[in-house]
C-alpha cells in the first residue's frame, strides 16, 4: 500500500505513515513542493497506485467523476491541532488500512471512518 498526502496536511504525518512500514510520499517531496496542481497529485497516484490522503474535498468530485485517484482517504476534521490529528491517524490506522483492503474511499473526521466502495 502506498500513499501521497496533500499539501494541506503536516508533512509529520508522512513520517508517521513511514514509521508503519509504508511507502509514502508528502508534496514536500515532489518538485513543486506545496505548489503541486491537483492533477498532478491524481497523475502520480495514478501511475504509482497510490492512495491519496486530502482535505481538499476536490478529489472527491474527481473520485466519483473519473475514478481518480482509484483510491482516497478524505479527511474532514475541519481545522484542528496537528497533535490532535495525529492523535486520531494514531488510534484509527489499524482500521484505515484494514477498510482500504475492501474500499475504495475512507472519510475520517473526528469521530467516525466511514469506507465506500
């Protein structure tokens, strides 16, 4: 399972998915950092299979109309603390890696993970 995360999430939260033994990568890490487009975001995960990790509610639009990116963990928190992020990314990882074995699409938010296929 691999991941790329969105700008709008602390580039921490890549580190963390690394520290579970995944592969992922942050915007930091591609050549136009936290300036990276939207479709450039859903080419890379396309090419390289990987799930993408956004607020940006966009890529919802682009999951149901194209089906890309093919997968999408779509975080809707609102504004919160990066400790408290970190926090629910720390108490729902098990179940969000579980949920992409069948889904497709996560949603996390404060209190709940809905998947959809």
């Amino acid at each position: 399972m691999k991941f790329l995360v969105d700008a709008q999430l602390p580039y921490g939260l890549a580190l963390f998915i690394r520290g579970k033994g995944f592969n992922v990568l942050h915007t930091s890490d591609l050549p136009d950092r936290e300036c990276t487009s939207d479709s450039e975001i859903r080419r890379i995960a396309k090419q390289d299979g990987r799930i993408v990790i956004t607020k940006d509610t966009d890529f919802i639009d682009s999951f149901i109309i194209s089906g890309i990116p093919e997968k999408l963990l779509i975080i809707t928190t609102g504004n919160i603390r990066n400790k408290q992020l970190f926090s629910i990314f720390t108490h729902n990882w098990d179940v969000i890696v579980d949920l992409f074995q069948t889904c497709r699409l996560v949603e996390m938010n404060n209190n709940y993970l809905i998947g959809q296929q």
